[in-house]
C-alpha cells in the first residue's frame, strides 16, 4: 500500500517547529492570474501557511506576471 502525505502533515507529526524547517516548492508560470492560483493551491494541498522558497517552474509568456504574483504572496 502506497500512502502519500502532505508536507504540512510531516510538519506536524514531525514535532518540529516551523520555524526550523526550510520547504520549497515550485509555482506554474503562465501569467498572473494562474501563479496567484497556483501558489494559494499548493499552500492548501500541503497544509501550510507559507513556503519559504518558491520556484519557477518553466518560464513562459508572461513571466512579468508571474514575477508580480511571487512578489504579491510574499
């Protein structure tokens, strides 16, 4: 049996504080509107407040856009 956790799960059941831990993860890039998306999706898939580093996944058309919704969910 295969079972999967989210990363605010491990966080939890670690016993670590938050604080202490770095977790990363990558953002759609195609435009404004989808990255401000795909960031408050990831953020509640994995059952955290924040990231504290989030990547862009594959730069596309609009990466002006992209750009400002990082800036804005930082």
């Amino acid at each position: 049996m295969i079972c999967f956790i989210t990363a605010g799960a491990a966080v939890k059941e670690s016993g670590l504080p938050r604080e202490g831990l770095f977790i990363t993860t990558k953002a759609m890039t195609t435009g404004y509107r989808a990255t401000k998306l795909g960031i408050d999706n990831s953020l509640t898939e994995a059952g955290l407040d924040y990231f504290d580093l989030m990547l862009i996944h594959w730069p596309m058309q609009d990466d002006l856009g992209t750009y400002r919704a990082l800036e804005e969910a930082y």
